[in-house]
C-alpha cells in the first residue's frame, strides 16, 4: 500500500466500497446523496461485517476523504451528491476496483467467489482472468493492496484480503468495535464539526438575550 495514504478505518473502506458499488449497480442514481450513502453502507445484504452509522459519521469520513482526493461532491439543486476518485488516486483500472470493491464489502474471498461477486461491476471471464488482476493488485508499484491469506483448515483454496485497513490479524478481517471503526481523521473531523455547533449555539443565545432587551422581555 502506498505510504502516501493512511491505513483506513472500516467506515472509511465502506464509504468508497459503496461509492464503486453504486456506481455500476444503480448508474441513474450515482453521485449518490449523503441519505442513500448511509442506507449502503448499513445495508444488511451483501455487507460483511454489518454496521451502523450515523449521518454525522458518514459526513465526518467524506469530509476526510475528500482531503486525499478520494471523494468528489457535486451539487445539484439543493442537495450535495458523492462519487469516489479511487481509480484516478490509486491508479487501477476499472476490473481492479471492482475487485476491490467485493474485497472491502463483503471481506476476504476466494478467486472463484470473487468471480461470482463481482459480476455486476465486471464479468471476468475466468478465474484466471480474476487471478491476474490480483497479482497485480499485490505487485503494484506504488504498493500492494491485496494480500492471499493462509489457507483455513479444511478449505481448498485460498482466500485474499484487501490490505486498506491494514494487514489482517490471523488472516481474517477485524472490524466490528465501535472504536475501530473511527479514525484518527474521523474523530477529528466529528470534534470540528461539534466545535462549529457549540459556536452557532453560542451566538444563537446571544441574539436571543439582545432581542429579549431590546423587546423588554425578561431573559430566563
């Protein structure tokens, strides 16, 4: 993975995984609004681990997303849409990040799994063909962002992980505690937006007492 990027919360990883879904399963609604982005990423279908977030939290990972260019936000009529940046700023194609996209929803898969999970974003022709696309998620040059996990007792293949949140432990992906699923950005972000409420709040009162004295009402 590149070091110019910082190892991603859960939250973050699903906001883009949404973003790259949507783009290919619903065209007509994509840039999605900040509503239909919280329905995806609490979806309980096809998600794996299942989660849910908040408006507040969802808007604090796009605000942080949006410094390392990774989300764009448009706005038409009086609503701001969302659509991710992730080919242009991780420099994959297009089969790559429907990969990918498979890999941060629903976890660590199988080649063939994978083949099958995929079909709506891209249809690879075989295995071979998804195969490829890994390695060269893993020899990318900037860094790699897949990995093939040991293989589970019992199992016939092997299962491969993405690597945006990091290596994971014990070969399985370790989401779900509320505190992974905030960032170091995220927190920040949310503290900024608390701070720029208590602020409005504040002059709020103060309007509210001049006007009070101004009509001779008593101020409680």
């Amino acid at each position: 993975m590149s070091s110019a990027l910082p190892v991603f919360s859960l939250l973050e990883t699903r906001v883009l995984g949404v973003l790259a879904e949507k783009q290919r399963t619903v065209p007509d609604s994509y840039p999605l609004t900040l509503n239909s982005l919280v329905s995806g990423c609490n979806q309980k279908s096809s998600r794996d681990p299942v989660i849910e977030a908040s408006e507040a939290e969802v808007q604090a990972v796009l605000d942080n997303l949006r410094t390392l260019s990774l989300i764009v936000e448009t706005s038409g009529g009086r609503t701001s849409r969302y659509g991710h940046n992730i080919e242009r700023v991780l420099h994959i194609p297009s089969q790559s990040l429907a990969l990918l996209t498979m890999l941060i929803l629903r976890g660590p898969q199988t080649a063939g799994e994978l083949r099958i999970s995929c079909e709506r974003l891209h249809k690879f022709a075989d295995i071979s063909s998804v195969e490829s696309f890994l390695m060269e998620l893993v020899e990318r040059p900037a860094g790699g962002l897949v990995v093939e996990l040991s293989r589970q007792p019992g199992a016939r293949e092997n299962r491969w992980s993405h690597l945006l949140s990091g290596m994971p432990v014990n070969g399985t992906d370790m989401p779900a505690s509320p505190a992974s699923m905030a960032s170091v950005g995220e927190i920040a972000a949310l503290k900024a937006n608390m701070s720029k409420l208590e602020a409005e709040v504040g002059e709020l009162k103060a309007l509210m007492t001049k006007l009070c004295v101004e009509l001779g009402i008593s101020v409680l």
